[in-house]
DNA sequence: AGTAATAAACATA
DNA sequence: TATGTTTATTACT
C-alpha cells in the first residue's frame, strides 16, 4: 500500500490508477507484472522521488536496481534525475541488474561473496566486492558488444543502461541527433534491435542516447495496435503523430479514452516537469522569448542533421518527468499535470498505445520547426509541447492542442513518412507490444534532459 | 527456491 | 547533503 501511495505521490496518481493501478497493490512500483502499471510509466509517468518518503530508499533502490527503469540525467535541476521506464526493459520483467544477467552462478556467488565479504567490505573483501560493482557497470552498458544483439532484448532489459551519463549524454545526443540515420538502417530492421544494436555499435554516447532515447520512448504506444493503425494509416500517422493525441483517437479507438490517458499523463508530467525545470521551460514557453535563442540553438544542430529525418521519432513521447522539485515543491502529488486527467480505461493495452507526441516531441518538433521557419517564435510557441500540455488543461488528447503544432508540425510531417516507414516496421517487429521505439532524437531535446540539453551540450550557446 | 520489499551501507557529485 | 548503487535481511509465494 504504501508503496501505491508512494508512487501516487511520486507520479501523478490520479491518471495512473485509471489506468489500471489497482495492479499496484499486489505488485507495487517496481513490479513489471502488471501491465496496467507498466503501462503507466510508459506513457510518461514520471516516478519522482519524494523527500522524506520512507519508501524513498526502496524507491531508489528499485528505480536503479532494475533495468526497467531509467535514469535520465537532469543536469538542470541539478541532483535529481529523471526516471523513466525502460522501453526494451520495460517489457520483460525485472531484470536483476546486469551483473547477473549472464552469470546466475556468477551472480550468486557474487552475492554469496557479497555476504561474505561485501558489508564487511569496510574491513577487507572490499576489493572484491567491488570488482563486482565495477564490473557491473560494464554491463550496464547496453553497448557491450557482442553479447547484445541478440539476446539483447533481454540482456538489454536485464542491464539497464546506466543512464547517468545518458542524461547528460541525451543533451549531448541533441546535437548527434542524427543517429537517427543511423538508426534508420538499424531501425527498419529492428526497432528493438535497433536500440540495442545502436548501443553496441555506437559509442557509448550514442549508445546513451539511445538509451535515452528510448527512455523517451517510453512514452511512446505501444505497439501492436500500432503497427496496424500505422500501416493502415501511415498517412494519419503522420498528422497523428504530429500530435500523438491524435493517434490515440485512432487507435483509441479500441481502448478509447485509456489512449489518452496515458497520453495525458505524459503530457502532465511532462508539463510539470517543465514547468518547474529550466530553461526548457522557458524555452518551450511561448511566453519566454529567450527560448528562442535556445531553441534556435538546438535546431540549428538538429536541422541540418536531421532535417528531414526528424521522423517518426519526432511523434515520440516523452515523458515528463515531475522533478523532484516540482513533485515537492510544486504539488505534492505530482499530479500536477492531473488536471487532465480523464477517465481512462483502465484496460489499456500497452500494445494499443497511440502514439503521443509528448512535449518533448513537441519541443523537438518545435526546434525543428525554428529551424525552419525564422519566426522560431512561432514554432516555438507551437511547438512547444509544454505549452500545450501545460498551457491546455486540456490534455493533448484533445486534438485542441494539437491542432496548432499540427499545422506547423505538418510541415515536416512530411518528412516523417520515411520515419514512419521505420517506426512502422519496428512496431511490425516488435509486435510484442513493445512501445514504439522511435528514437526521440529530436525529441530528445525537450526531453527533461532536454533542458539539460538546451542548456549543456549543445546548446552552449 | 525464487521473488520482492525494506533497510542499511556505501559511493559519488 | 543529495542522489544513486549495492548488499543484506526479511517476507511472501
């Protein structure tokens, strides 16, 4: 139970049980099973951590200990990161670290050791002990080669990526956006694969990134629906995408409102998230008129690669994430952004998942956009996703919000059709249900680490 | 036996 | 100090 609240606290509850919470009790936070609950963070819920929680400790405990989730690094807000849910990893279960992944034998002795020598560590076995954790990190690292591809998948979710420097490293991916076409060849083989191929072969940045990328993603549908909806209508996708909420009402179709929902939440938290952060907010604001320059910063990095690109990736989710700070600060229960939120199903299918453009897309879409147009101002007010989450109580599901960014967005929708194409086939693949995986490069930017982003790497401006 | 949750220790910025 | 990671313990199935 008190993890449930904690996590209520933590993401933005309200939504979250529509979705299917009541899972929670019997599996609390950390607990993959239910798929409700997965569902949840995979739209964008955002576990925040609060201060003084007694559950802060398991929390943490889990969020790193598992592989399902991901830490997005917010160097803007400081300390704190950002959590997400694993898109690959989030799949399977919990996957015990990587460490242990290959070696159970290993691993046990490790703990074993562990036992052994491990607390003692501060008198001797310290050595040992941490050869271990040394070596877990290695793993951590998707981009470890080999072993990846194919297993992957699941090696994948069993190491999570560390994602430490990802956060920093998303910001740094802003610039490399152009992964993306990397990652289209990858990608329209696999979208799974692509993710982990991408990390193995990409340097560790880039692997990073992509993790992050995927973190991202994880807001994304999930996708077995999707694929169908998406070849059946890739042209509305497309629009769709522009607006992820859209989408949902496609393929709500089936679950309806639950479509939204999570597209809500996304954007809710994602709305907090940036209100409370930094700059991104400011960026993203419409209000702000220095984003621009920012924003203009990033596009100017993300055009010329990108450009086209931008793709499907652009429709990504993100998912806000409440920093601390605002969970804290701004509303307890993080459900700040619960404004919106409407009856969902509770049902909802992971695999049904529309495609939501969260903020960040937005807010990558919207540096595209900037590119574009001189009047980033514009774009910017448009694109920026925060804007319309926050600005809109009305959550992105409802087209309202989209309607504007749809326009500009239509702009390089266009462009997006290869994307498309890709993310289309990856769902194909995927078919499990597995989110879309669409590599947020540009998304990434309005990613939470976006801010960061803006703000750091490339954004150096 | 395996999994999960919590508590605590430890590490790092 | 805050955050994150790891280990150990305990409880449950």
């Amino acid at each position: 139970m008190e993890m449930l609240r904690g996590l209520e606290q933590l993401c933005s509850g309200a939504r979250l049980r529509e979705l299917g919470w009541g899972s929670l009790e019997k599996a609390p936070f950390l607990c993959w099973r239910g798929k409700d609950w997965m569902q949840c963070f995979r739209w964008g819920v955002h576990l925040c951590l609060e201060e003084g929680t007694s559950q802060e400790n398991s929390i943490r405990h889990n969020l790193s200990l598992h592989s399902k989730f991901i830490k997005v690094h917010n160097e803007a807000t400081g300390k704190s990161s950002w959590w997400m849910l694993n898109p690959e990893g989030g799949k399977s279960g919990k996957a015990p670290r990587r460490r242990a992944a290959s070696m159970d034998n290993s691993s046990k002795l490790a703990k074993v050791r562990g036992k052994a020598s491990r607390k003692k560590p501060p008198l001797q076995s310290a050595p040992e002990s941490t050869a271990d954790s040394p070596g877990s990190q290695f793993p951590k690292w998707p981009g470890s080669p080999s072993s990846r591809s194919n297993e992957d998948s699941d090696m994948w979710n069993t190491f999570r990526p560390r994602t430490s420097s990802n956060a920093s490293t998303i910001s740094a991916r802003l610039s490399p956006i152009l992964t993306e076409q990397d990652d289209l060849h990858d990608e329209e083989l696999l979208p799974s694969l692509v993710y982990s191929s991408a990390s193995s072969n990409v340097p560790p940045t880039v692997t990073e990134e992509l993790e992050l990328i995927d973190g991202l993603n994880l807001m994304s549908p999930s996708s077995s629906t999707l694929p169908t909806q998406q070849s059946a209508s890739s042209g509305q996708i497309q629009r769709d995408s522009s607006f992820s909420l859209r989408n949902a009402g496609g393929q709500t179709t089936s679950f309806g409102n639950s479509l939204f929902n999570p597209v809500d939440i996304s954007l809710q938290s994602s709305v907090s998230h940036f209100s409370a952060p930094q700059s991104l907010e400011a960026l993203l604001t419409p209000s702000s008129p220095p984003p621009r320059d920012v924003m203009m910063t990033q596009v100017d990095p993300v055009l010329p690669q990108t450009g086209n690109r931008m793709n499907s990736r652009t429709l990504l989710l993100l998912g806000g994430q409440a920093s601390q700070s605002k969970m804290s600060s701004g509303n307890p229960r993080g459900k700040p952004a619960e404004q919106q939120t409407e009856p969902v199903s509770a049902s909802v299918l992971p695999s049904t998942l529309p495609i939501v453009t969260s903020p960040q897309n937005t807010a990558s879409i919207t540096s595209l956009k900037a590119p574009l147009s001189a009047t980033t101002s514009q774009s910017v007010q448009l694109g920026s996703p925060l804007l319309l989450s926050s600005a809109s109580p009305a959550p992105l599901g409802l087209n309202q919000d989209r309607l504007p960014i749809d326009l500009d967005i239509d702009m390089y929708m266009e462009d997006l059709e290869c994307d498309m194409d890709y993310i289309i086939n990856s769902e194909l693949m995927d078919g499990e249900g597995l989110d879309f995986n669409f590599e947020p490069i540009l998304s990434t930017p309005s990613y939470p680490s976006t801010s960061q982003a803006s703000s750091h790497t490339w954004v150096p401006s």
